[in-house]
C-alpha cells in the first residue's frame, strides 16, 4: 500500500504531461452535451452505457470507440470546451507544463476546417493558468500523401503549434512508411516525436530515431526486448513518455505490478509518466502516479527523478525550462 506520506508528494509534486491526446481526454459527459449540442446521433443511450463501451482488448479496438467519440466535436467552441475542461483536469493535478497532441485528421475528414480545429485547441491553451504548447499528430494508418496534405492545410497555423507527431495503429504501419513528410517537417524546424514501441517492436523505435530524426519517443516500452537500444536510449538521453494506465488497459502489460517502468528507470532511461487518452483509460497524471507507485517498488527519490525527467524532456525555452526544474527541487527540498 501507498503510504499517506508519498501519495500526497505524488498528488501535489510539480508535473510536466508530454504524452496526451486531448480528443482522448474527451468524457462521456461532454460527448453527450456536445452530442446534444450539434445535434449528433450516438449510438449510446447513456453516458453509462458510452462509459461500460470502455473495454479495450487492444489498441484498435479503443481506436474505433476513440473515432466515434470524436465525431461530436464539429464547432470551434467544441474543441476549446474539450481542451479548457483537459486543462483545468491538469491543473488540479498540479501539472505546470503540457504538450498536447491533437489529431486534425480525425475532423478534417469529417468536413471539420483545420482552422477550426486548431484555434479551439489553441485558445483554450492560451486562456489557462497552465503552460500548454501543441504538437500536431499525422495518423498512421493513413497514407503519407494524406501526412503531407494535412501539413500544407496546417501551415498557415504553425504559429500554434510547436511540433508533429504520428499515432494511431502501430502495428503494420512502421515508422519508415512517413519519412519523406518527416524531413519535411524537420527542415521546416518543427519539434518531431513518435509513438513507437507500444504494440509494435523495438525496430520500430530505432527507425523513429534514425529515420524520422526524432527527439522523444511517445510510449517506447518495449525497448527492453534490444538491450543494445536501451543502452543508447539511456547514453543519448532519448525520453520515452510512458503512459502506465493506458499499457494495462489496451493490454500490454496485464497488471500493474507488471509494467516495466522501474526498469526503464534503472537502465538509466529518461522516462516519464502520462495519462495519453485519460477519459478512456482510466485516470488522469494523479490517477497514473498513483497507481503506478502502489504496484511497483518505487519511492521518494523516483518521485523526485520522474518529475524532473517530465520537464527535462519538455520542449521549452532553457531559462523556462530551468526555472520549472528549481520548482520541481525545491519542492523536494521541503518535504
């Protein structure tokens, strides 16, 4: 059990979330009122009913109910109430910086304008006490052609955004099928990371890195399988933004006292812990800090090292950067 102790350090310590996507922070709730809102047909008849669909056996199958979901966010004001209810969320868990992942092919294929799309997001970011940047995410199960079009359509808006990511399916759609549109996005200076590592193996972490030049690696947890990558993960100080509820509940890992967080943390690695999509997977940062030190051995000092590893890892400024980190110690310093 969490001592009373710990649970509150984990609760009230200073956080960065580099690995969330806010359609994934989307409750039933809000899908019924947004639902109601624009006058979209659900196939629920309840938030229960929306709420007991929450059974995944894996990533595809969260995919499709995760699609849905997303189908009642067509107006602006949809997606900065989706947002501003994400940040207020963050800031109760006392999260200072985040960096949310937005997904605009999911609405552009709905006729949703990207503009729309982004400006809601961006608004509710600039209305919060809390630091919020974006990082515009390709989907993978698409075509690269179809990456490269939405880049186009989002580049009148790139002051809004900071950098590009890829999601969606893993499996069968490796890192390399987005290389082109990744170089593209390097040389236009974008920050670029991807999820890799998830359900797919440890290959497709290692052409993220070498293919797609990517700085951090969203999940990553299946680098223990190649020892030699996890040996240059930890040498080149390559995060990796692990989301520990989302891992039992799309079944990588069956339980808890499972997950190999503490390992990624004795191998020397910069991992840090996320809540990805919290409105499905159970719980936001709070609920994944907790969770996660009740299963496994982890104390005080990894507190200390997985709050400093978030802001480490954050794309911020240096000074910003290292003003978040004082905070972060010297929170430390006093407990």
């Amino acid at each position: 059990m969490l001592n009373e102790q710990l649970r509150d350090v984990l609760q009230r310590m200073p956080k960065a979330e580099l690995h969330i996507h806010i359609e994934g922070s989307l409750e039933p709730e809000l899908i019924f009122a947004l639902a109601q809102r624009n006058g979209v047909k659900l196939d629920y008849a309840s938030v229960e009913a929306l709420r007991a669909a929450y059974a995944f056996t894996d990533l595809q199958s969260f995919l499709d109910i995760y699609y849905a979901g997303a189908s009642v966010l067509l107006q602006e004001q949809d997606f900065y109430d989706m947002t501003a209810a994400y940040l207020k969320r963050a800031e109760a868990d006392n999260v200072r910086h985040t960096e949310i992942f937005f997904d605009p092919q999911t609405h552009t294929a709905r006729g949703v304008p990207i503009k729309t799309v982004i400006d809601g997001i961006h608004r509710a970011c600039q209305d919060s006490p809390v630091s919020a940047t974006l990082i515009l995410s390709f989907l993978r199960h698409l075509s690269e052609a179809e990456a490269f079009a939405t880049l186009e359509e989002a580049l009148p808006y790139r002051d809004k955004y900071l950098g590009i990511g890829l999601d969606s399916s893993e499996l069968g759609n490796p890192p390399e099928k987005f290389a082109r549109v990744f170089a593209r996005c390097k040389e236009l200076g974008f920050r670029l990371v991807a999820h890799a590592g998830e359900e797919g193996p440890p290959a497709y972490i290692e052409t993220a890195l070498d293919v797609l030049k990517v700085e951090r690696i969203d999940h990553g947890v299946r680098c223990l399988d190649d020892a030699a990558l996890t040996q240059r993960l930890a040498r080149e100080r390559i995060a990796l933004t692990v989301c520990p509820l989302s891992n039992i509940k799309l079944c990588v890992f069956d339980e808890m006292a499972q997950h190999n967080l503490l390992e990624l943390l004795d191998a020397g690695i910069v991992a840090t812990v996320n809540s990805d999509d919290p409105a499905y997977f159970g719980g936001y940062m709070n609920d994944n800090f907790i969770a996660t030190f009740e299963a496994l051995p982890l104390g005080l000092s990894h507190a200390h090292r997985l709050a400093r590893n978030g802001f480490s890892a954050a794309f911020l400024p240096e000074a910003q950067k290292q003003a978040f980190l004082a905070e972060v110690d010297a929170f430390f310093a006093a407990v």
